[in-house]
C-alpha cells in the first residue's frame, strides 16, 4: 500500500480525463436505446402500425388406425381429427389417402369397401363434403373411415399407419386453395416404403393456406 507522489501536470491531466469519462457515461445513459422490434420499410408500408399476420392453416392433428379387439363390434376404421385455422368455413376436401403395414411397407387396398369392383391401389383420393368445419374449429373428434365392411380385404388387418394430406380445399365463400405440394407429397410416399421413424412423427401434419 504505498504512496507515491505525483506532480501537479499529472493530477490535472488525469483530472480532466475522469471529467471526460464522466460526461461519455452521462450521455449513453440519457440516449433511449432503440427497441428490438422494429419493422421493416416494406413491411410498415404493407400493414401499418400492425404485426406480421398470422398464418392461416389447416392442421391434420392426428390419423389413427383402429382395429376392433376381440369380441368388439364394428368395423375397422381410420380416426382422423384435423383443425380449421383460417378465418373461413371449410365446405370440401380432396384428400389423398395412403397405408402403411408397422414396418412402413406401403399397402394396396380396396379403400371405398362397398365398391366390390374397385382394384386395390396405394393411394386414395377422396372429395369430402358431408360437413362443413368453422373457422377454429376441431372436426370428426368422433368420427372416421370404415374399412372392410364385407370382409373381403385381408390387407386392411395390416394397416399401423395411415397418412393424409389435402390436394384441395374449397371455402364457403367460393374460393379454392390448390395444395402446390401435393404432387412432391405423391412422389414421396405413394407407393414407396417409409421410415418408421417419419409415420410415427408426421403428426401434426400442418398445411399453410396461402
């Protein structure tokens, strides 16, 4: 702890250095910091004094395969529960339908039982417009797709999983949204052998409506 004497040119200079350090410090502390929102021009231009919209989807929560156990009646069925998340009323559906056995081997079916003429194929491609799905609203909780009603397709006992995705979808007001990645979704699954991995994690299936 020693002292050591310093001359009167050393105590001003470091005097007026303080001075200066002290009057930086006053004046960071009185500038208003910029906020961390801030917008864009082109996006203030295009919605004012508002945030970025929400995007509007349809969301298929969850497809499931239901097997009636032993000495339980009905049908086999698929279990499908999808959400409206767009400000209109969904009035139709084109969705693509396709099943998988518990090793993701892809499943030809004669998927409209009834039809006893129908040939068995990978996809299913059905028009949907028995119910009408509000806007927030969360569909067929109860409800599903029967399967073999005249037992004569051994291959639906196989079906683990099931995938959908919508190719169209028409809203009350008369407007159309076109899936543009259906075709990609086609080419991808229909047919082909998937990873067990990717059915037991493609859901929630989210389809953004543009």
């Amino acid at each position: 702890m020693r002292d050591q004497r310093k001359t009167k040119i050393v105590i001003f200079t470091a005097m007026a250095f303080m001075a200066i350090l002290l009057g930086c410090a006053v004046y960071v502390g009185a500038y208003p910091v910029p906020s961390a929102k801030v917008s864009t021009p082109a996006a203030s231009a295009a919605f004012p004094d508002k945030e970025k919209p929400v995007e509007q989807t349809v969301v298929y929560e969850k497809v499931t395969m239901h097997h009636p156990s032993a000495g339980e009646d009905g049908y086999p069925y698929i279990h499908d529960i999808r959400t409206n998340n767009t400000a209109k009323t969904i009035v139709k559906t084109e969705v693509g339908m396709l099943a998988y056995d518990k090793s993701g081997n892809p499943l030809k079916l004669n998927w409209y039982s009834l039809d006893t003429n129908g040939a068995p194929s990978y996809e299913y491609l059905y028009d949907w417009d028995s119910t009408e799905i509000m806007p927030g609203q969360t569909d067929n909780v109860d409800g599903g797709w029967n399967f073999n009603i005249l037992d004569t397709d051994q291959s639906v006992k196989k079906i683990a999983y099931v995938l959908y995705c919508d190719r169209k979808i028409t809203f009350s007001d008369g407007t159309v949204w076109e899936n543009p990645d259906y075709e990609a979704w086609h080419e991808n699954y229909s047919g082909k052998k998937v990873s067990v991995q990717l059915l037991d994690n493609y859901y929630p299936y989210v389809q953004i409506i543009e």
